[in-house]
C-alpha cells in the first residue's frame, strides 16, 4: 500500500494534480476540500461548525478535520492506498494521522509538497474565485490570511516529514503536465 501526503498553499494544485495522480497509481484520493464540502452541502453537525471557520478564512481545528478524514478512509477499507490532499495541515495532525494508519498496519510512504510563490497563488485564488462562489477564494485578506495560517500551523511540517525521511519538494509553477511529471518522478522513486 503506498500512501502519499500532497500538500501546498491554498491555490498551488493539489486538486488538479490529485486528479491525474490518482488514476496514475490507484491510489483513493481524499481531499479536505471535498471532504468538508460534501460536510457542508449536507449541514452535517461537522461541517456546520467548519463553516464558521472557513467564512473568516481561518484553517478548520485539528479534532474537525481529523474526525471528517477518518470518517472518509474508513469508507476505502480495500484501497490500494491514499492521496491526502490538503491533509495533514498541522503536527498534531501529522501525529494524529500516523497513529490512526498504524491502527490498519498502514503508513505514510511520502510527503510531497508543491512549492509556488503567494503573488501567484493569490492571483490563481482570486481567478478561482470568479467561479467557485467560494467567500475565502475573492478577497484578498482572507487569501493572504489563510497563507499566514499555512506558514504558521503547516510549514513545520516539512521538519516533521523530513526527520522521517519523507518529505520531498515540488517546484508547482509549470503545465499541469510538467508538474505531473515532477510528482511522478517522485513517487516512482518510493515505490
């Protein structure tokens, strides 16, 4: 079972690049962001309480997001293996992460991060926002906000994963298919 981390800032890609990466190696993608989506379109008592957090463009806690992620990988219990798409976000929930695969004989294999400047991922965001309807997606504050968030609670994940031997880097400015390509190399070198 090979299970992968993608992270990035808001914006860098991991949606689109999980789209090709799961078809690619079989891998059951779970994304935090349809996650909490398929928990707010349907007012779960989760995703009712996400949206409060996401409305000030503030990162969802730890316990939220957590619960959500197990609630969805136990629905897969034949995968293959898991894209985390967004997931983990925080030490804790790293730690949180490894303790519940080890509880399935499971682990995460890699980290990959997709790296890109914020002037060019707010610019993305706000072009996302045109069309998505999402609140935290056009304006600017809230964008710039969530980044001091993800350099804050995330960053000190790649100390994390690099004391595990995990972590890899992605340039994440590109095609779709050069940055395919860049995670592929990776992924192939794991496996």
């Amino acid at each position: 079972m090979t299970n992968i981390v993608l992270f990035g800032k808001p914006g860098a890609g991991k949606g689109t690049q999980a789209e090709f990466l799961k078809t690619r190696y079989n891998l059951t993608h779970i994304s935090t962001g349809d996650v909490f989506r398929y928990n707010l379109k349907n007012e779960t008592a989760l995703g009712k309480e996400a949206k409060e957090y996401m409305d000030r463009g503030d990162l969802v806690p730890d316990e939220l997001t957590i619960k959500m992620l197990q609630d969805e990988v136990e629905k897969h219990p034949d995968t293959n293996g898991f894209l985390f798409d967004g997931f983990p976000r925080t030490i804790a929930q790293a730690e949180a992460l490894d303790k519940f695969l080890e509880t399935k004989g499971w682990k995460v294999n890699a980290t990959i991060a997709l790296e890109a400047d914020d002037e060019v991922l707010v610019q993305r965001l706000l072009e996302r926002g045109k069309t998505s309807g999402r609140k935290d997606d056009q304006d600017e504050n809230l964008i710039r906000n969530r980044y001091v968030e993800y350099n804050e609670k995330t960053a000190p994940l790649m100390d994390y994963y690099q004391n595990q031997h995990k972590f890899y880097a992605v340039n994440g400015i590109g095609s779709i298919a050069e940055i395919t390509e860049r995670l592929s190399l990776v992924i192939e070198k794991i496996n």
